[in-house]
C-alpha cells in the first residue's frame, strides 16, 4: 500500500490561480486526471487536502467525491479556525454525505500574520477540532513556525500535521536550509507534530530544480522527525509549476533509498486514522 497524503483537486475558477505566475496549473483538476497519475506512479490510496477556495461547499464537495472515489481514502477540509460556529460546521460535516472521510481541518494559515496562531480565538478553534477528533493541519510560512511552536505546546492533546516541511526557501539553498533547520528544530521535540514531505519543488527553483536540491531538506527532516513521523505527499497538481507527479515520486524515493513503508505508508494510515475507512 502506497499513499499520497497530500494532493488537491480544483477549477480553473480559484480565486489564487489569477496569479500570473500559474497559468500552467490554471485549469481544472478532476479526479480522473489524477488517476492516470496514481496509475502510472503505483500509488494506491490518496488523502484530498482543501485547495484554497475557503468555503464549507468546498469540503462537502470534497466528502461526496471520496464517497464515489475509492483511491481517496482521508479528506483535509478548509474551515475558518476563528469561526464561532465551528464545532457546528463540522458536525454538520460529518453528518452529510461522505462525513467519515472526513479527517482533519486546515485553515490558511499561510495567509495570515505570524502571529495568528497566538490569538485566543484561533487557539479556541483548534482546540474544537481537537474535541471533534479531528486532525489540525497547518500550512505556514516559515516565518510562522515559532508561533505553531508555542500553539503546538498549548494544545497537547491533538495532532499536528505540518505541511510541506513548514515551506523552506529551497531556492536560497543553504541559507535557506539554516534557516529553516533552526526553526523547525524545536517541533521535532514535540512527539505529537507529524510532518509531510511535501511542495518541496514548488520552494525550489521551477526551472532549473534537481534531487539534490531538495535532498538536504528531505535528510534534515529524516534527521530531526524519524521516518515514523513523515509522510510522503506528492502536493499535486500545485507540483506542476516545476514537477510532473511522476517526478517528485522519483524524487523522494531517490532521495530515500526507495519507498520505507512509514514514510509511504504507515505513518499517514496512522495519522488519518484510514484502517477501516
């Protein structure tokens, strides 16, 4: 068994995707186009993340799909941390169709101040997901990652999935490798954060991007993190900007020696709690 813990699926109509820099991904995204994907990289089981629309119709559509889609195994749903309503919304999930799939909750994070997570009102919104069983999942900016340190601390009682190795500036190189390694060092302490290998070629240089940019990274985290808290993600089609899937499959596993079956597998059917789903 081989899982992707990370990919998304979208229209062309996302609002992000105005950016000029991504017209290559600017199109829809269905789950028919990944399966080719899936077939031809022998991955066997998927996890949906939100793809940055952020809206409720957005997940519940996300749910329904993984109730016809047998390749996606966990859904990763957007819901605004701050919203007082929350532990509604996601019961309210949960009740609907495909509500089981339904495995954690990301906000975005990245598009806020450092020290939104420091608020008392999102630290309330995490721990609702934390009530509900639910995974909280962050993706930040590296300038963020003292904040989901102390956030991390004040909220034990959960599990913390970090994204793309909390977006290292892989295109600085070894600046960027020292600073990130400082930063994230200190979640490497905390036994409940899990980290995904993930959108790593979408930090590097698009263009001219190679395995070994990316291996010092990769190894930094396998060094800090264990292979029992990493989780391969292929961050697809966002990868696309550098990367085919094939390619950053090919990437992980060169720089890993193969597939080791906690990175490729058992640590996300752990996470997202996928026996039985």
């Amino acid at each position: 068994m081989i899982i992707d813990a990370h990919h998304h699926l979208w229209t062309a109509d996302y609002a992000w995707l105005a950016d000029p820099s991504l017209t290559l991904i600017r199109r829809d995204y269905t789950i028919d186009d990944l399966r080719a994907h899936l077939r031809a990289a022998g991955v066997d089981a998927t996890v949906l993340v939100e793809a940055g629309r952020c809206d409720d119709a957005e997940t519940r559509e996300f749910l329904s799909l993984a109730e016809s889609a047998p390749e996606i195994a966990a859904v990763v749903g957007w819901a605004a941390l701050e919203d007082r309503a929350l532990a509604d919304t996601l019961a309210a999930h949960r009740a609907g169709p495909g509500g089981r799939y339904l495995a954690g909750i990301r906000d975005q994070v990245q598009g806020h101040p450092d020290d939104f997570l420091d608020r008392p009102s999102v630290r309330a919104g995490l721990r609702t997901v934390a009530r509900a069983g639910l995974v909280n999942e962050l993706v930040v900016r590296p300038s963020q990652l003292p904040a989901v340190v102390r956030a991390v601390d004040a909220v034990p009682d959960t599990t913390f999935v970090l994204d793309h190795l909390g977006k290292p500036r892989v295109a600085a190189g070894l600046d960027g490798l020292a600073e990130w390694r400082t930063l994230i060092a200190p979640l490497a302490e905390r036994e409940h954060v899990i980290v995904k290998l993930s959108g790593l070629v979408a930090e590097a240089d698009w263009a001219t991007w190679t395995v070994d940019d990316l291996r010092p990274f990769v190894e930094t985290a396998l060094g800090l993190f264990g292979p029992d808290r990493l989780m391969f993600g292929s961050d697809w089609p966002v990868c696309e900007v550098a990367a085919s899937y094939e390619q950053v499959v090919d990437a992980i596993e060169t720089i890993l020696g193969g597939r080791p079956e906690d990175v490729f597998a058992t640590t996300a059917t752990r996470t997202y709690m996928l026996e039985g789903k």
